[in-house]
C-alpha cells in the first residue's frame, strides 16, 4: 500500500517522542507535525532529518483504512490503547 497523497493521519494522530526539527521535544498526540505542509504532506519526506519513527512507519490497510477519515480515527484509538496509564 502507498500513502494516501494529502492525509497526513499519521503525521496528526499520533505522538512522536523523538525530536523533529521544529519541534524539539517531539508531538503530542493529536497536534499537527509543524513538518505537514497545507497540503497535508510531509516536509521531510526522503530527507536524512526525518525522524526515524516517521521512517519506519509504512501504511497499511489496518492503520489507513479506506480514507482519510478512517484513518485519522484508526490512529487515534491506537494511540489511546497504546497510552501509558
């Protein structure tokens, strides 16, 4: 599966707690990546200073469902399960 070109679910929902530039203490679940452009498209995509986090993470249909939507609220429920209590 490829990314969805404009949905940026992943670069929304989830918490990151590796610097990236920007944002030097990582993002909060829920917070827009200050990398996401307007167009809902990563601004470090292919750049060495991507987070490695951000490398690693593929879509695929159970965390993408079927649009953007979906998606948002897969990773978001993922988040929340995944939380520390």
């Amino acid at each position: 599966m490829n990314c969805r070109n404009g949905c940026g679910a992943c670069c929304i929902a989830p918490s990151i707690s590796s610097a990236i530039p920007g944002m030097p203490q990582g993002k909060p679940a829920g917070v827009r990546c200050i990398q996401l452009d307007e167009a809902n498209r990563c601004k470090l995509f292919g750049k060495p200073e991507r987070p490695e986090v951000c490398v690693r993470l593929r879509p695929q249909i159970s965390m993408c469902g079927a649009n953007r939507d979906e998606a948002l609220r897969i990773l978001i429920a993922l988040e929340v399960a995944s939380a520390p209590p």
